[in-house]
C-alpha cells in the first residue's frame, strides 16, 4: 500500500459560463452569424495536497470556494482542466444523498437498488437490510413507496445505505445536516468509528465544530485557491478571521468607517450590531472589580440594522495573557434568540451566579453571529479588561468548588459523626 491515499498535484479546474442565449438550436438556426461569448470561470486554481491513508481531512471555506468542485474531482466526477491526481484505494463519495432512489419503490427495493449502486451483492444487502431500515429510524415504513416519505426520512434511508459501502476512501458533501439532533448523533458514531477502522474520509461542511472534534486536518480554500493547511484548530482560526475580514469589507462599504483602533479589534457585518457592553453585579451596578464566589452580568445591548434569521450570541473569557480559560453561546446553551425587525434592539444577558475565577485580570470578548459562526454579524474582540479578587489566598486559574469531609474512629473503635466543610 502507497503511504499517500490521495495524492493532488497543482489540480485546476475551469467552467465555460454563456454570456449569451444562444442556447436553443431555434436560436442557431435563426442567427447563423452569431458566435458564442463565453468567459472563464476557474473554480480551481493550482491545488495541491498529499492526504495520508487513515487521515480524517476537514474542506472549508466560503460558499464558492471551490469545495464541492474540488470534492467531485476526487471522485472522478470532474476532470480538471491541468495537474494530476492519483487515489490509492476504492472510493465511496456521500455528494448527493439519495441521487438513484425511485420514488415508485418502496424503502427496501430502494435499499438494494442503491446497495448495487455501491457494488455490493443482494446476499450482502439481505443481511444487512434491518440494520439499514433500524439506523435509518424507519422500521413502520419499510413497504412503503419513497414517494410518500418525508424529505428528511428519504435522506435518513440515503445515508444510511450510503455508508454500508465497504471503501477505504470516503468522500462526504455536507452530509452533517442529515436529520434531527438525535440522528445527528448517530452520524457522529459513524464518523468515530470509521476513525477507529483507518479509513481515509474528505469531509466538506460549514460546521466549524464538526471540524474541530473530527478532523487531523483542515484545507482551506478561497477562490479557488489553497489559502491554508494545518490542524483543524489554526486552520479553522483562519476561516473565522478571513470571514471577519470579508464582513468587515461589506460594513465599510456601506457605512462610515471606524475609528483605527476600533477596527483593529472589531469587525462584522453590523447587520445586528453592538452598541454596548457592560458587567454588572447582583443589584444592577456596574463594576469592573469582582471577587470571587460573588454574582456577575455580561449585558450586551444591540441594535438591529436588518433583520436576519439566524442570531447567536457568544462571550469569551481570557485572562489578560491571552489563556483563554471559558466560553459559550446561546446556541451551546440551547437558548433561541429572535432577532427583532430592522430598528429594533435589546439587551442580552449571560449572567453568572458565582464567579470561580481566582486573582487576576481577565478580558472579555462578545460576538453576534449566525448559526454555525461562519458569519459575524459584530465581534468585538476583548471589549474590556476587569478584575477578580480572592481573598481566601487559593492558587491557580478557577475555584473548583469541591467539598472536603473527614471521618475518625474512636479509642474502641466506634465511627465518629463525618464532617463536612464545603469551599466557599
């Protein structure tokens, strides 16, 4: 076996887009003179890359980026138009879920028409069938017509007939927006295993998170182009900026611009934008001093300048070297926020009944975001400075709130009542 599963080198991919309608042969027949105008579109541009066997490798970058093209190169949908490309290994692609599926058949003819799709045998598909039927959450419909189903139950069925196939190499196309939450989490199991078994997968998503938890490495494309590859951390780190820069681009050309020291630590779309932040205590008071085991309010007001449909909010604390110590979002957290119309605002809360955090001067981000944070509607990196006292002398970064007990035993034996102190 070749150390490299897939191997690109310097792969470009161009598309032939009309300037002109002379699509029709009525067209043709009727402008005989007439020629075609047509301008290039390279969706790819000099792309190289070696992908190890056994790695899990993360494609991201924003919507025309070159991913999805990039994807169907692989699987020898696409030829490209210079470079070369090699691929050790049989490979199974996840691009369009559900492409083969006849509606005028019911759930298992189409499980095994597709399990021939994938070359596997109808003995292999017969012992495989309830396993397909019960993944797929559809064990009431299995003599049902697929024309019948929901759109999410037929893509349930495609996937889970999809990863049956026994190929070393996997090539996935968003396939993470598959289903509930609850069957989510079964494709997350797949995914682990398929990590346990060595399997060389290409995953394209917008899914930030997906990337950090699953994949060794990240590409990163734009325009066309290779802009950045590493570990999922840094590369996804780079996304976000390259996203805030694009945001930022967009707000200034369309709004006055900020001052420099803002825009520096600043930057989004300002669809919904910041308009204040403040920390205040118990009673309502701003402080920029707490202690620890004491109550504090993150209260971000904004202002809606365009209504938009996805709406998170998210904090960050660092401590003032940079070591970024917790943080969360309203998605996280599972709370919905509902962004009013354009002109509207409110105020955002993210309260904490109890500081843990110990001596120390600490710095605070926020962020207005859509869904998966592939666009910042405002960041505002490190927005303030405040500080936490500790007066009970306790060293490190947080108070853990642990509890101690003691028990003894007596001259003859007998058990002494246990004591409890709790930390404050």
């Amino acid at each position: 076996m070749n150390a490299a599963a897939i191997r690109a080198e310097h792969i470009s991919k161009r598309f032939r887009i009309p300037l002109d309608r002379a699509s029709t042969l009525k067209y043709r027949v009727t402008h005989p003179r007439s020629s075609a105008r047509y301008r290039d579109l390279y969706a790819l541009r000099d792309v190289s890359f070696v992908v190890p066997h056994g790695q899990f490798l993360g494609i991201i970058g924003h919507n025309g980026s070159g991913k999805s093209t990039l994807l169907k190169v692989l699987a020898r949908i696409y030829r490209p138009e210079g470079g070369s490309l090699s691929i050790d290994g049989f490979v199974s692609p996840f691009l369009e879920l559900g492409v083969g599926f006849n509606p005028e058949l019911t759930a298992r003819e189409n499980v095994f028409l597709n399990g021939a799709i994938l070359g596997l045998t109808r003995a292999e598909m017969s012992r495989r069938i309830d396993d397909v039927i019960a993944f797929a959450e559809l064990q009431d419909f299995t003599e049902q017509k697929l024309k019948n189903f929901s759109s999410g139950m037929q893509v349930r069925l495609a996937f889970s007939v999809a990863i049956q196939a026994d190929a070393g190499i996997l090539l996935m196309d968003e396939v993470l927006a598959v289903g509930d939450a609850s069957f989510q989490e079964k494709c997350f199991d797949v995914f682990s295993r398929y990590k346990r078994e060595g399997r060389t997968i290409v995953l394209v998503t917008h899914d930030l998170a997906a990337v950090s938890n699953y994949c060794d490495r990240v590409l990163l494309l734009d325009h066309g182009q290779l802009v950045a590859d590493g570990p999922a951390a840094d590369v996804a780190a780079e996304y976000r900026r390259m996203v805030g820069a694009r945001s930022e681009k967009e707000y200034q050309e369309h709004h006055e611009e900020q001052p420099a020291g803002e825009a520096r630590s600043r930057w989004g779309s300002r669809e919904v934008e910041i308009t204040e932040v403040r920390l205040v205590d118990a009673a309502g008071q701003a402080h920029h001093t707490f202690a620890s085991g004491q109550a504090m309010t993150v209260e971000i007001d904004y202002v809606a300048h365009q209504q938009v449909d996805d709406f998170v909010c998210g904090v960050l604390f660092e401590r003032s070297d940079g070591l970024v110590l917790a943080g969360s979002n309203t998605r996280i957290d599972r709370i919905t926020l509902t962004c009013p119309p354009a002109g509207g605002g409110g105020t955002i809360r993210y309260t904490i009944d109890r500081v843990r955090f110990l001596s120390a001067e600490y710095l605070l981000t926020v962020a207005l975001h859509d869904r998966y944070d592939n666009r910042s509607y405002d960041h505002w990196e490190r927005v303030m400075s405040f500080r936490v006292m500790d007066e009970s002398g306790r060293v490190g970064l947080v108070e853990t709130g642990g509890r101690w007990s003691t028990s003894s035993t007596g001259a003859l034996g007998e058990q002494a009542p246990a004591r409890v102190a709790e930390g404050r």
